[in-house]
C-alpha cells in the first residue's frame, strides 16, 4: 500500500510556490561531460518546482594538495563561508540516515511545512566532512548503504530531489 504524501490537493501548488529555496553547495566542478548534462537536465526540471540552485565551491590549487585531514579543514571552511544563520544545512553523507524515495518526499514536505527559508544540502569532497561541519549540520541523509564518488552521488542527489517533487505533486514519474 502506497503511503499518502502529507499535504494534499491545491495547497501543494501553493506551498510550492512560497515554499523554502532549495541550494545543493558543492565542492569541485563536475569532471565529466555525461554527468554535467544529467546535473543540467535535472537542475532545469527542479527549477519547475522550487526556487532552485547550485552553488560550486572549489579550493584554491595550492590547498588541493595539503594531506586529507587539512583538506576537510579547507573544505569545511569554504561551505561555512557560504552559509546563513537562516538555512538549514543538510549533509549527504554515508553514515546519514535512509530513506525510501517516498520517505524523502516526506521528509522534503515537512522542511518545507516547518517554515524553513532556505534548505542547504551539501555533498562534499572525495574525503567527506570536517568534524566542524557534521557539528554545524541540522541533518544527515545517505544516499545509499553503496559507496558512490561523490561526482556520480550529484547526479543521483538531483534525481532524487527531482522524484521527491514528483511524488509531492503526484505526477507519474515514481512508480511503486
């Protein structure tokens, strides 16, 4: 039995129209071409549901070349920087929590329901996060028990993001 989504009818529209912006921070440009155009392709379906954007954050040459520890140093110091007191940041991170596409979906109406301005999501680099941004973070979602690189776990976040809609609005791309 498939679960009811948490808000119903024309005050999905509504709120979507008013709702939260939605800001996926990165850390490095995409490398290859055939994830770039997936990224574009769902970045461009997403921006028919929310106020949508990708933010890039790259250390300088120099820093990319410091030992793993002093590069999540780095990194975290560059995704602090772009954050405001107002958003809420949320890690996609290995060790985060699971949830079913469905669940997602919920979990982005309830966001979306309690207020929030302005949702952050970051993936970060190869190495993950500095013990100062899991502090700072209001939640931690995995994309998968699986590892992925954290190129290819881009595209998989916008999929994702982009079904969690699909599934708000009720339109026919998530199949049970």
């Amino acid at each position: 039995m498939q679960s009811e989504p948490l808000i119903f009818g024309k005050f999905i529209n509504l709120l979507l129209k008013r709702s939260m912006k939605l800001v996926l921070l990165l850390i490095g440009k995409t490398g290859e071409k055939y994830l770039q155009e997936g990224i574009d392709d769902y970045t461009k379906r997403l921006r028919r549901y929310i106020d949508f954007k990708i933010e890039v954050v790259s250390l300088p040459g120099k820093l990319k070349n410091s030992d793993i520890q002093q590069q999540k140093v780095n990194e975290g110091k560059l995704i602090v920087s772009k954050m405001k007191a107002s958003q809420h940041l949320c890690l996609f991170d290995e060790n985060g929590e699971q949830f079913s596409s469905r669940q997602f979906a919920l979990f982005l109406q309830k966001k979306m329901a309690s207020g929030i301005k302005e949702l952050v999501f970051v993936i970060g680099g190869p190495y993950g996060f500095s013990d100062e941004i899991y502090n700072l973070a209001d939640s931690k979602i995995s994309l998968s028990k699986m590892t992925f690189s954290h190129q290819l776990a881009r595209l998989l976040c916008l999929e994702q993001l982009y079904r969690a809609f699909t599934i708000i609005k009720r339109e026919p791309y998530h199949h049970d």
